[in-house]
C-alpha cells in the first residue's frame, strides 16, 4: 500500500494566519495613529496600543482554560447576537 498526499490544505491555513496577522498588525498601527491625531496624546495611544493585544491574549487564554477555542467564541457571539 502507498501513501501520497493529494490535497495540502496546509498552505491555505498558514496563508489565512499570515493574513489576519497581518491585519490586526495594520488595525493596531491605524488606531494608534487616530487616537494620536485626534487626542494628541502619547500616553493615551501607548495605553490603547498596549490594551488591545493583551485584552486578546487574556480572552484567548480564559478561552483555552475552559477548553473553549476561537471558534466557540465566535459561535457563542453569534448565537447571543441572532439569538430569537
């Protein structure tokens, strides 16, 4: 018996992670600069650019310690906002 790979859906996951990477990197950079424009504020865009990863990562590991994941925080979301 031979094995071989026919479809590596790999390259798709690791190109959507480089995106949103990516992404939020550029959102974090363009709310910087709003809050520095319009507060003109270096402490108040340090604070916001500081506040918005770390409120991720601590949503993401309270996520993770009750066995939750990304998609079941989105699911949750979305069944709170539709809900009938």
């Amino acid at each position: 018996m031979k094995t071989a790979v026919v479809f590596d859906q790999s390259v798709f996951v690791k190109l959507a992670i480089s995106n949103v990477t990516r992404e939020a990197a550029i959102g974090l950079v363009l709310t910087g600069m709003m809050i520095l424009i319009f507060l003109g504020s270096p402490r108040a865009t340090v604070a916001v650019l500081l506040s918005v990863p770390l409120s991720m990562l601590v949503c993401l590991l309270i996520a993770n310690s009750m066995g939750g994941s990304i998609n079941t925080m989105i699911l949750g979301v979305l069944h709170w906002c539709f809900r009938g």
